[in-house]
C-alpha cells in the first residue's frame, strides 16, 4: 500500500472556491498562468509523489544515511528522488523568468507540494533546503553571487543548505561562536575564512548532485580578535562544499567536513548531521579554514536569514499538514476496510452478524473527524498564509505599498501559527491514525507509524514551539502599535459579519466569544510590565490563539461552500462542526488562565521539581 | 547516561504518607511484614532495574528479535534481565506462602516494579505476563493444574502467556476463531486439540527459561461442529509449549509454532508473534494438533480471563507512569544541566552574560511542571487502584464481605481510567520531555524518544481507548443500579469536604464544579435509550471523568502534606496547582458537549469523508 494522494477535489476546493486563486491570474506576474497550468503543475507532482517519493518512504527510513567515515551514502532511492525534483524545475518554480523560473503563485505551488512532502517528507528537504537557500541569494546577494550560486541550484544541478544552529547554541543564536576571519576581495565578494562547528544541518554532505552550497551564520572578530555578543554580530556567508572555479563549475574541496551523522526518532531520509568548517582536512587555496563570501553586509546576517524565516516556517506547517493529511487518508482506508466488532445494544451485540468496519463506529468517525478537522484546517492555514505572500508581491510589484504592507502584516501574526499549529495537531492526528488501526498501527507493517515518528521534528525545527510563543505574544501583537493584531482581528470579524444570516450562526457566536476573550487577554497581557511574566505563558497563549485562528478558517471554508449539498460539502460542513463544537472550546481553559496570567509556571523553583 | 530511578522519597510519600500502607499490616496477611520488608523489596527492584534492565533498554530496542525460520533470538541481555527478574522471587511476591509467595501487598509490589518498568518495560513484558498467567490458573486451576503449570511459573522456572487475540479479532473477541476439539480426558483435566491463529502474543516464542505456558481463548465446536458466536463459546485452555512429562519437566514439543514476529513501532525488547496452533509442525502424542487442558468449565474462558482483567489494565496504568516518570526524570535532568538563552527582557538580553539553563524559563517549567503532574498523578491513581485489591483481599479473608464488595466496586469504576488516563497522558508527557531536550530529544542519543514510542502501545493492548470508554460508560457506571458511581462521587466528596478549611478550598471548589457537572452528564446520558446515542462520546467522557478524578488524586495528595513546607512537599504543591489551574478547566469543553450529547461523530456519514 503506496501513499494515498491528497485528493484533488480538496486543493481545488481549496485554491479555487475558497481562495479564489484565479483573481491572482489578473495580476502581471501571472499572466502566463491559468487554471490549466496549475493544474499541470499538480499533476506533474503527484506522478513524482506517486512514483519517485512514495516507494521509498519506508526503505529510506530503514535504511537511513551511512558515513563510513569517507563519505557518506544516501538510499539511491532518495537521491534518485532528489534529482527528480532538482530536474523537474520546481525548485525555481515560483521565481521570476528571467532566472529560469515560471512565476507561478506561491498559493499553487504549496498545494502542489504537499503531496510529495506527504509521499515522503524527508527526501523533500534537499529540494526545500535548496529552494531557501536559492531564494535568499536572489534577495540578498550581488549579481556574481547569483550567477554563481543561485542559478546552479535553481537549474536543479547543485543543492543548498542552512547552516545556523551549534552545538551549543540553538534557540539561542546569538551564542554562536563560528568565526569568520577577513581574507581578501574575490570575485564573489569579500572572502572570509570560517571556522567553527554547525549542527543540525539537513542536507550538509552528500553527492546527490555537483555541489552543496552552504549558507552559513557566523561572526566577524573585531580588532581585538573578539566575537561580538549577541545577535548584533552575526553576518551571513556562502561557503561551498566544493570551490567555483572559473568556469563555474565545482572544483577543489573546501574546509568544510562532516564532523558526525546525526541518528533520528524520523526524517530519516534527510542526511542530517554536523559540520566542521575550517577544521584543516582540506587546504583551499593551500591553506586550512573554510572559505567564505560575505553576503550582505557584516552584522546583518541574521536579518537576511530571518527574511526567508516566513517561508521556511509556513513550510514547516505545511510538512505538518501533509503527514497529518496522509495519515488520516491511511486511517480512512483502514476504517472502511477492516472489520472489527458490533455496533452496542441489542441489535448489534448479535455475534452471529458479520462484523462492522471499524468507520461504523462514532468514535472510529470522531477519530476520523479529529484528523480531517486538523488536517485540512491547518491546510487552509498555511495556503491562505501562502496568498498573502503572492499578494503582498503583486502589490509590491504594482506599487501599492500599503496593500503589501497589509499583507506582510497579516504574514507577520500568522506565521507562528502556521508553524506552529499544524506541529502540535497534525502530530496528534497521526497518534489518532494510529489509534484508528489499533494493534497493526503499532507495526511498521503500517506507514501510520513513520509519519507520527516524522511529524515529530515540526515543532522543534525552524524554531521550537514555545520560540513561537514568544514570537507571537513577545513581538508580533505588539509591533507597530499592535497593527498587525488588529488587522488579523479584522479579518475574523469579517467573516463573522458574512456568517451572521446563514444557518452557521450559532457556531459563529461561539467563535465571536473566543475573539473577544483573545482581544481581552492580549490586551491584559500586554499591560503587563515585566516581560519575564509577561512571557510565562507564551505558549498557551500561541495554542490558544492558534485554535481560534483555525476555528475561523473552518467558519470561511464553509461559508465557501454556500448551498452545496454533495458528499464533498456535507464532510467539510461536518469536519468544522466539530472543530467548532469539540476543539474550539478547548481554548476557553487557556484564556482563562492567561485572562489572570496565572503564575503556576513562573513561580515554579528548580529545587522544587 | 542509565535511566534515573523514580526517587523513593516519592513512592514513601504516597505509599506511607498519603495511602498509610502500614494499615495494611494490621492484616494477618502481612504479619510478617514492615516498612523494613517494604524497603528491602524496593531496594531489590531498584538495584535490578540499576543493574540489569537498564543497561539494555537502547540495545534491546537496537536489535529488536530475530526469527531465522527456525529459531528466535532474543537479545542476550534482555534474556539475561527475564531470568534475573525470575530469580528474584519478585513473580510470585503478592502469593500465598503456600505456593511460595511472600505475601506481599499488590501496593507494595506494583510501587516496587515501577522503577523495573521505567527501566526497561519491554524486558519487563516476560515477567508480567508469566505473573498474570500464574495468578490465572491460581485462581482458575484445578490443583494438578497449578502444580503442574502455575509453579512452575512462580518458581521463576518458566515463563507464560495471554493468547486472547486473533488476526481477525483483536477488539471483537467475539470474533475468535481458534477451535478446540475434546480428545480425552488427562491427568491435567479435559484434554482437547486447538487449531487456530493467535495474534500479538508477547513472550509468544523464546528459549529464555524452561518452557512457556500458553493461556488460549478458544471455541468448542458443536455436535455439527460450529463454533458458538459470540462470547458464550469461548473456553479458556493451558497449551505450554512443551508438554509436562511425568516428572513435571517440560518434555515433547507441542504443535505450538511461530507464525512471524511483530515488527513493532516500540517495545521492541518484547518478543511479540503470531503463534500457530495445530498448523502440525510437531505431532505430540503422535499426532499433529496442539494439546491444551480446559481450565475451568466450558464457555466459561472470558469471564476467567477477564478475572484477571483489572489487574492487567491496572499494569498497563502503571507501565505509562513508569514511562511518563522517566521521560519526566530525563527532561529535568536535561533542563536542569543544559545552557540555552537568556530571559526574556532588558536585563535577560545582555548576550555578554552567560547563558541561563533551560530550567530558568517558565515555558520549560510549564513543561516540567506538567509532566510532573501526569506521571505523579498517574503513580496516585494506579497505587490507589492497587490499595483496593489488597483492602479487598484482607476484607474477603477476614470474613467482611460489604467491605471487600465496595472496594471491588471502586476498583471497577476506576480501572478504565487507572489504564487510559495514564496511557494518554504519560505518553503526552514523554512528548514534552522531547521537547524539553529541542533537537537532542529527536535523536537516538537520548532516551526519550524511545520513551514515547514505547509508551504508545499503552492506548492500544488490553483494551484500546474506546474499548476502556465504553466499558466505563456502557457498563461500569450503571451497573448495580449506579452504585460504582455513587461510591466514586462519596470518595471524592470526603476529601473536598476534608478541604474545606484548608488552602485548597478556593481550587477544591473547582474540582467540586466539575464532579457536579460529572454527575449531570452522566445522569443525562444514561438516560438516552439507544446505547448506540449513548455511546458515541464515550472516550470523551472517558476522558473528561479521568482528568476529574487525577484533580482528586492530587487534592487528596496535597491533603496529606499537612503542613510541610519543605521543597519537595512545595514542589508537589505547585504540581496539584498547575493540574487543578491547567489541566482540570480542560473537561469544561468535553463535559458540555457531552451534557447535550452532541451528535457530531455520530452523524458523520462514511460517504462524507
């Protein structure tokens, strides 16, 4: 049994009645575009999903990357999947023409991408890395950095990587201590040399493809020979695995070597593993120490990193959505096909009647409702995130400034709950997959298992849930006067107001209650003067907000679907009837608690535990 | 970095300060016993889970058995722990004297296995399984039964099983087809031929010790040789593995052959198998069938079996808390020693300063703080439940039948919950002991992602989730007239009314609210007349009804701390606080669904999906 593909008839529900994806094809940019190309771009990825991703799922999990302390080696299924993806043109998807790409929505391309990320989300993070990294030169680096470093990874001949956390320093970044020591101008800017240890670099050493380049936060010494504290330090460099040479093409190795393979609860098929650069195995240019090009300007590496952080977390979410999404697919197919027990009472209970399959069963369905209820609201989420990015562009691109601005706005609150809401309930539904397939879900007969294992990374990459937390209630409600709150309570409010004369009123009403107890606790919470109790909470605060948010999706999806009444519709309307009636209300127990910011946590001692 | 044992102070303050297990020795049952005899067998437990469980708990799990077609391999450490756990006399410790026991109290036995559990609970598979058959055929056995098959067993000589499941049937035991044919009559009762298919057998298949003793569910066919459907068929058989010769050794092989191993998501210490019966690999007696002896009368097997039920459920209740502590134990120990961040705020942001421990942020001590509050709350449920047994026991020996009858009642009502709460909780716990360690925790190099995915069997075997919400609301709550539940509310009432004048009266009246809503609900939804209606939110309630009674747990808990103000009592004080201010409000959202009997799930149509 392969990977069952997200049906089509949900993307396009989602994408077309729902987000009205076609209004962006009056926009410039998407001129070329129609409903046809989308739907190409779909097909095209859920034959790769379908052929290349999904029948390795398992194997690369069971037979997971090897070092032999030479070089490391990757199932040849993955890599055969990697350069599928690298030659199928969609990592420079999104991106302009002029570099190959085929200016497609980034609306489109998540819905196209969530079932390869579902067929097999660890092969997918070469291509996602590299797509990053790709991206961030295109903002951020000069035209010889482009040339040089970009255009191979976006024509699908070399990949790319993020190096930011160490050993030592992960959520904390500004306690890096990789150091970057001023050599000379070369042609791809001024050259540095690097030295220090990375970790958790996903994709960091493999000959998938040509060349791995790597993206690489590190700090320059002042004159004293001193790291800067803090994140003030930090400066953002490429350092290849292997040189460019004149031609363009790689050539000698670079200081830069695998210092351990990292060995994983899932994402098994993702190389993951530190990095020592500068540790002297290889002498460029004859002598030791990696070599690096400034990107940008020295000391704001973090900001041009953090300007793909927005992308990078909406895809986590979306990775999220996808496992979530597959593992309720499994779940489904299990429940209509495997029969288990009676219905209760007296005309069930008769055993000589053949068994029921298990979706018979109300609490079989309510696991079933849990699952589609997470996942296909966590997948409005991130693909409503994911317009705002292409909108924010056209407006840019048309030089509406305050439209643009509206959106990063609107981008800016609902990231951390993009990131992080689809971590935290996707994961919990591919345990209720596995509930659902009882004693064989605990088999690795069963792919339910892996996906609940993989899921497992969401909410720590990219940002730990409780760096969300902080995040949203730290940052993001706060800044610009609390702009970008008001514009998020806005848009609830808006569908709120379309709700009102429709037969999903009530249910509004409840979620009204939840806006109006969420506006009330901001408020309270940002009066509160010590940011220390102010954060204490954070997280509730991040789940509470995410499952009003989520609660609001499943009320405009349905107000979507207007008087359908097929199958389709019936599911979805009864998918955000339990969302609102047995999730949402779950919200009430936090913003209580955070309504009096209660200090159970904060006044918790060390020697106490 | 071993596994850090559940500390004793912990287990002195609920088995001594909260539960008084010195009552227990008025008992003449315990005559010979003491806090001293107490300590000692704790003492043992400890240094063998120290010693020799868990020192293999990642290799087990590493090199999981092995089947070569022939023979199976159980990793020699994990056989070496079977046979030391044998050895012990721990198996027979709760026993009559007659039989070899120590006549210890199942309180102090199951506090005393805990941290065995925590150590290495797939090594601790053999063991259990071996007591619960011996404890079966005690009670069920005539007495060339148990001299032949139980002692064994108790001596630490050989090990046993629960063949219950089928491929077919797992939930629906109903459903069972394995068939058993009357030969003769033998030396060991009724002699019969089974032939049939068993599935998920632990210990199903090893040569750890002398011979494995095999408690099959099978059906007796009628005179036009059908199986009786239903319950009422099903008989209760010993098939060992080897037969008894006259010497009571373990002689010729019976027709017992492994089918395959489970290949499993955790747990993996655990032989688990299919197990063939009468598939005529071996022809014992000449011919090829296996062998089993009737135990008790025909048609009478489940209701043997499920004698032995509560304590089983009450076992997987605690293997999640041994879990639950462990990943809990981990978490802090990591929070404690690892830098990472600084507070939030002006002063925390001075990256010049060092780095503060995990520990110094309020979000990780939520995390702390909940786990705690799980696995303690957890321990409180499980050792009450076990308390029970033995007020039972010494009520039946001592001739005071109403006494020994209400505490069988409570033990009933709360043996659903004392096997899923900590199931869904503890596992929910080793979820955030992951993410307390960030990256590290979704590596192979800690132990608690092997924690968790151990830890998720425990919602599926003996009686999945929904299985456990349908015993509570379909049954245990309305049998004998209610009276279960009525003596459950009177429990709770005596410590809320003990409360009253106390710091706790303003959190006690939280709990008090929710009892009465429990009340409320469960009155409404034993009114409804279709049991189909009635329980399609039984997991919810199931669910609801566990977070009220853990509140009442950790009430009672805190009650019992007087007045101490030490850190450790102050620890548990603000661990009841967090599960009454957090965890507790979270049945509002299930109770108030429940208390209209909302028909979302049951409503839901199969085409919807």
């Amino acid at each position: 049994m392969s990977v069952p593909l997200i049906p089509r008839r949900e993307l396009n529900f989602q994408l077309h009645d729902w987000l009205d994806v076609g209004a962006l094809l009056q926009a410039p940019r998407f001129a070329a575009h129609s409903a046809e190309t989308f739907d190409a771009v779909m097909d095209g990825c859920d034959r790769l999903a379908w052929e290349v991703f999904a029948p390795c799922y398992q194997n690369a999990d069971r037979e997971e990357p090897h070092f032999d302390g030479d070089r490391v080696t990757v199932h040849p299924q993955v890599a055969e999947a990697v350069r599928a993806f690298a030659g199928s043109g969609l990592v420079s998807a999104t991106e302009d023409e002029s570099v190959g790409g085929m200016q497609l929505p980034v609306v489109v391309e998540k819905a196209a991408l969530v079932n390869l990320y579902a067929a097999n989300i660890g092969a997918c993070a070469y291509p996602l890395l590299t797509m990053g990294n790709s991206r961030l030169l295109l903002a951020h680096g000069t035209p010889a950095q482009v040339e040089a470093f970009a255009l191979p990874q976006l024509r699908g001949e070399w990949t790319g990587t993020m190096c930011l956390s160490e050993p030592q320093a992960g959520s904390s970044l500004s306690d890096i201590t990789t150091r970057a020591t001023y050599e000379r101008e070369s042609s791809f800017g001024p050259q540095y040399r690097l030295d220090g240890r990375k970790m958790w670099i996903s994709g960091g050493e493999h000959e998938i493809l040509g060349n791995i380049v790597h993206l690489v936060l590190a700090k320059v010494p002042d004159a004293d020979g001193k790291l800067l504290p803090g994140t003030r330090g930090i400066s953002l460099f490429i350092v290849p695995r292997s040189l460019v040479d004149t031609h363009g093409n790689a050539g000698e190795r670079n200081d830069v070597t695998l210092a351990g393979l990292n060995h994983k609860l899932g994402y098994r098929a993702t190389v993951n593993c530190a990095l020592n650069f500068g540790e002297g195995r290889f002498k460029p240019e004859g002598r030791a120490g990696a070599i690096g090009y400034l990107v940008g300007k020295p000391g704001e590496g973090l900001a041009g990193m953090f300007h793909m952080m927005n992308d990078a977390r909406i895809g986590v979410g979306l990775g999220a959505v996808a496992l979530g999404y597959a593992g309720y697919l499994h779940a489904l197919e299990y429940a209509r096909n495997r029969p288990q027990g009676r219905l209760p009472g007296p005309a069930g209970k008769d055993p000589s009647q053949p068994q029921q399959p298990l979706v018979a069963h109300a609490d079989v369905r309510r696991m079933l409702l849990a699952q589609k209820s997470y996942a296909e609201g966590g997948l409005g989420l991130v693909l409503y995130c994911a317009k705002l990015v292409d909108e924010a562009r056209i407006a840019r691109e048309t030089g509406n400034a305050a439209a643009a601005a509206s959106c990063d706005l609107l981008l800016d609150i609902l990231t951390p709950i993009a990131k992080s809401w689809p971590s935290q309930w996707c994961l919990h539904g591919n345990d209720l997959a596995i509930q659902v397939h009882g004693g064989y879900g605990y088999t690795r007969d069963y792919k339910v298992e892996q996906l609940w294992r993989d899921n497992r990374l969401n909410p720590i990459h990219e940002g730990t849930h409780g760096i969300q937390g902080i995040d949203l209630l730290g940052r993001k409600v706060s800044m610009f006067d609390g702009a970008a709150f008001s514009a998020y309570g806005a848009l609830l409010d808006a569908s709120i107001a379309r709700a009102v004369d429709t037969p999903w009123a009530a249910l509004t009403d409840a979620l009204s209650i939840r806006l109006a107890s969420l506006r009330a606790v901001t408020a309270s919470l940002l009066q509160v003067a010590d940011p220390v109790a102010r954060l204490a909470n954070a997280s509730a605060y991040l789940e509470a907000f995410g499952h009003v948010t989520v609660a609001w999706i499943w009320l405009d999806q349905v107000l979507a679907l207007g008087d359908r009444d097929d199958d389709f519709a019936q599911g979805k309307r009864q998918a955000a009837r339990y969302f609102m009636q047995w999730e949402l209300p779950r919200v009430d127990a936090w913003l209580d608690r955070l309504a009096d910011n209660d200090d159970t946590a904060l006044a918790m001692r060390d020697d106490w535990f």
